[in-house]
C-alpha cells in the first residue's frame, strides 16, 4: 500500500486512489484475450454481473491467446487450449487484480475447444488439433497440475460451446473439419463422474461457434454460425433444462447477428460479449435474464471490439 503523508485536496486524493487496494465486486466476470485487427491479445478483463457497464482491465495472460476456452470456480477462473494447438493451462483468482499464473497442461494441445465446471472440477471438450478432436479432460480447480483423461464426446468436433449445473456439463453445436459440416447436436456428462458423453437432443438448427452460460437449472445457447445458410452469422438465442433431456427452445435474439464472442453469468443474468460478423469486430456486451426468454439488451462495451475470446465468471449456475 502506498506511504502518502499530510493532508490531500480532493484533487489529489482522485490522483492517488489507483495506488490503493478496493474490493472487487463479489460477481465478476471475466474475459480473456482474442483477435483483432491481426493481433492476438493477452489482455484480462472484468465486469460486474450484478451492475451493467464496461470492462475493467484485470491483468493479462502468461501468452496471448484466442480461440481457447474457460471455466470459473467460486474462487478461480481457469483458461486452457488456444492459439494454435497449445496445451497451457493457467488461472486467476477472482479477488484479486494481478496476471494469471500456469496450472498445468491438457492432455492433448487444441484450439477451438469448450469448457465448463462445476466448483470442484472444469472439464474441457473437443476441440482441433490436426484434426478434429472427441477429447474430454479435466482439472481440479483448487489444485495446479495436469489435465485428466475423462471420455469422449460422441463425435470428434471442433468448436462446441459448454455449459453447467453442479452436476452436468452439457455440450452443443459443432463443426467436423473432416466432413465438412456443422451438427446440431446437444450431448451430455456427469460432471463428478468420469466417461463418455450421452445425447442430450437438439439445437433448432445445425451451426458451430456457439456460446453458453447457464442458470442452476437452464442453460442457454447464444449465437453461432453456418457458411451455408443466410445470414451466416445467427443472433439466435435458445434454451434448454439442464435436469432432463430434450430439445433446445427458442429463448429470443442477440442484439446483432455476430458469432465467435464469449459468454459467461451469474446465476440471475447471462452476458454475450465481442464477436465478429467478417466485417466488423464487436465491443457489445449483451444481456438477458436467464429464468425469463426475449431479447437481449445492452450491458456495456470490452475495452475494443475482438473475437475469439473466452469467458468465465464465479457466481455461475454450476456452482449454485
């Protein structure tokens, strides 16, 4: 903490506040690196759920990265995977401003993979090496070390999204570089378990580079694209229940037609930050209320509009 001596003006008293300690907001989400204008950041960044407005610079990355994935305990935010196959694995602590520090390694080094945890364990799915990867594998949350082989997807893909409740982590929306074509798939685990994942049911339509945040009880699946249908880039949002099996449901839009933003929640409100329509790259921030459906609306701005971004946050609902 910083010596300041005598008496301040109030001027000088604004001057100095950075170079004291404040408390962090007890909801924090946070966004971690992406690509912009050709250049891949290392930047972290955090938002109050609980009160709408723009990013806080957190700290940065041990590397620049995009294209990885992120899950959140009450007291860690953990990233894995990205940039070009890496298998670094590193995290923050949620109270505390300051750079992340490595965990450990994934089993297989990917990009264009998901994540999603409970408070104990966060899992990390599928996802492209030099092909297309079924890989499921886990951390500890609390404890730095190497990545677990936990199952398979039902299929090698790239680019799915994840979500959680404390005991499942569900996963949808895909691309197979293999075949050339886009799923629509929803498939399931048991988070505190280890094996194979199980069909869940359906997205309305088959798209990848989704992504989803969830409630305790609902998950929600948010934008997304498909080269072979116009628009290309979806502003679709849907629904599911996480507790049973089925098809997702319409929920309402994003704010704009976009894909390869990030989302993370609170277990009130879910957030969609960044993205990109090949035109443009988003700073928007959306949100929408999770036990309700309609339209999102705005939160607030990322410091500068990227894609390929991850998310997490510690007061989602697969720690309620």
């Amino acid at each position: 903490m910083p010596n300041y001596q005598g008496v301040w003006s109030l001027s000088t008293q604004y001057q100095n506040a950075s170079g004291w300690p404040f408390p962090l907001p007890a909801s924090i989400g946070l966004f971690y690196g992406g690509y912009a204008s050709s250049t891949t950041l290392n930047t972290i960044e955090y938002i109050d759920l609980a009160t709408s407005g723009n990013t806080i610079d957190f700290g940065d990355m041990t590397q620049a990265n995009r294209l990885n994935a992120a899950h959140g305990s009450t007291s860690r935010g953990v990233v894995g995977g990205g940039n070009g196959n890496t298998n670094v694995i590193q995290f923050v602590i949620f109270s505390t401003l300051g750079n992340a520090s490595d965990f450990g390694d994934l089993s297989v080094g990917r990009w264009y993979l998901s994540s999603a945890s409970n408070n104990t364990r966060g899992l990390f799915a599928g996802g492209f090496i030099s092909s297309d990867s079924d890989v499921i594998d886990y951390v500890t949350i609390a404890s730095e070390g190497n990545a677990t082989d936990f199952g398979n997807m039902t299929s090698a893909k790239m680019h799915p999204s994840a979500l959680a409740s404390s005991t499942r982590a569900v996963m949808s929306g895909s691309y197979s570089n293999g075949s050339s074509s886009y799923s629509n798939e929803i498939e399931y685990v048991t988070i505190g378990s280890t094996g194979n994942a199980t069909d869940f049911g359906d997205l309305s339509s088959s798209k990848y580079a989704t992504d989803s945040a969830a409630s305790s009880t609902r998950g929600l699946i948010m934008s997304g694209e498909n080269h072979t249908e116009t628009p290309r880039y979806k502003n679709d949002i849907e629904y599911i229940t996480i507790a049973s099996t089925g098809n997702a449901s319409d929920f309402g839009d994003l704010t704009s037609n976009r894909t390869v933003g990030a989302a993370c929640s609170s277990n009130t409100i879910a957030v969609y930050g960044g993205g990109t329509d090949a035109a443009s790259y988003y700073n928007n921030i959306d949100q929408v209320t999770i036990a309700s459906t309609g339209n999102a609306t705005d939160f607030g701005d990322l410091s500068a509009g990227r894609n390929q971004l991850a998310a997490s946050s510690n007061c989602h609902g697969g720690l309620a």
